[in-house]
C-alpha cells in the first residue's frame, strides 16, 4: 500500500506573517518608484584569478591589481 500525500504550492515552514511584511514593503517601495533588482550572490568572488590576458607584444602579462 502506498501512502499519498498531497503537494502544496507553499513552502511548510514559510510563516504567513513575515511574508506579508515583505509584499507590503515591496509594494510601498513600487509605488515609490525604486527599481526592484534580485541578485544571486553564488556566483561574485572577491578575487578573480585570471588565466589569460592581453599585453603589448614582447611584454609579460602582469597585472598587480584585481580590478
């Protein structure tokens, strides 16, 4: 026998109340006109090692500063 259970669409720990608070300021801050941007901050690194790069020729690729 095989046990059913039904998907929701709602996470089960999500709490109801925090999730209004967060809809009501993003609506004030639409209405404010402030533009609503969603980073995934996974992917940003501090440092950036750099395999290759361009230099004049006869010139080492040597860069001192990771900007």
């Amino acid at each position: 026998m095989v046990s059913v259970k039904k998907k929701t669409l709602e996470h089960p720990k999500a709490c109801p109340i925090k999730r209004a608070i967060y809809h009501s300021k993003l609506y004030s801050f639409r209405q404010q006109g402030y533009p609503i941007v969603y980073i995934y901050a996974r992917g940003f690194e501090s440092q950036t090692i750099r395999s290759h790069g361009y230099a004049p020729i006869g010139k080492p690729c040597i860069d001192s500063y990771n900007w």
